[in-house]
C-alpha cells in the first residue's frame, strides 16, 4: 500500500534555484474526485512517462497514493477527456530531509511556486529553507486537485494579495 508523507509551502523569491535540477514540465488533468477528497489523476511528464494515480483523503500529513505507469498514449487521451487540469514545470532539489521539488505554475495559475518535501515518516525533524514564506500543508485550496478545479487566477484580487500573487 502506497502512503505519501509530504509537507507543502508557498515559495517567495528565487533563492531555491541554485539547488534545482533540470526542468520537467508536468501535465496533470483530474479524472474524477468526490468531496471527501478522493481524487483520480493522470500525469505526463517530459512528453516521456504518464500515470494514473489514486490518493484519499490526507490524514494529517500522509495519504494513501496510489500510481500506476500506463502508456502515454492513453495518458493523451486521458488529458483530453480531463474536466480539470493544470500545468507546471517540476524542479527537483538537492536538499537533506526529504525529497524536495518546487513547482512553477502556469497558465490560470501563475506566478504560483509551490515547494512539496516528501519524508518518510510524519516524525521526520525538517529543516524548512527561508524562501518557504508560508506552510499550507493540509490547507485543501493549495492541493493541486483543487488549483485545477479552481486556479488562483479565478479569486478574488485581495485573495491573491494576501498570498502575494497579486
């Protein structure tokens, strides 16, 4: 059984890009999701790789996440029936405590920079670097299911301001 362990933070500034590999753009589109936070999801990555993930609901910082690979020809075909999707481009990060990636958002949700470090227990000890301007772990409008189905360019002015994305 699959369990991701993972903390989220809001990025300010680009200080993280001297820790950052090559860039890998994503395409996520969301399949279906219910209200308790269930969420089917397909993913292609660099036009190379694509998968089918299924996640529950997050019970504090770790969730049952399950991904499959599948052909990236059905990965396309998924994308274009997806009623929810988004774009970014994925960096991995050479950082201790964790696997960290830091997530540029395009489209209907940029300038949005989200920083993700995947640990291997909740217990984990994790030193957070100063360009994490805020933790939103938990917080379910910051999940990427949710900025698909409702990006930050669709709130209000002051919303993104109080978030500095305005």
């Amino acid at each position: 059984m699959g369990l991701e362990i993972e903390r989220r933070f809001l990025v300010v500034g680009e200080e993280w890009r001297s820790l950052a590999g090559p860039a890998l753009p994503l395409r996520q589109g969301y399949l279906a999701g219910s209200p308790q936070g269930f969420t089917v999801r397909m993913r292609i990555m660099a036009m190379e790789q694509a998968w089918l993930t299924l996640k529950a609901p997050a019970e504090g910082i770790a969730r049952h996440e399950f991904e499959y690979r599948i052909p990236l020809v059905d990965a396309e075909a998924l994308w274009g029936l997806a009623p929810d999707r988004l774009i970014k481009t994925r960096y991995e990060l050479s950082l201790k405590g964790g696997d960290w990636v830091v997530d540029c958002f395009e489209g209907a949700n940029a300038p949005l920079v989200l920083a993700e470090v995947e640990l291997v227990s909740a217990e984990d000890r994790l030193e957070i670097p100063a360009w994490c301007w805020q933790e939103v772990t938990g917080a379910s409008e910051w999940n990427n299911a949710a900025l698909a189905r409702a990006p930050i360019q669709q709130w209000s002015d002051q919303r993104r301001r109080d978030y500095g994305l305005a």
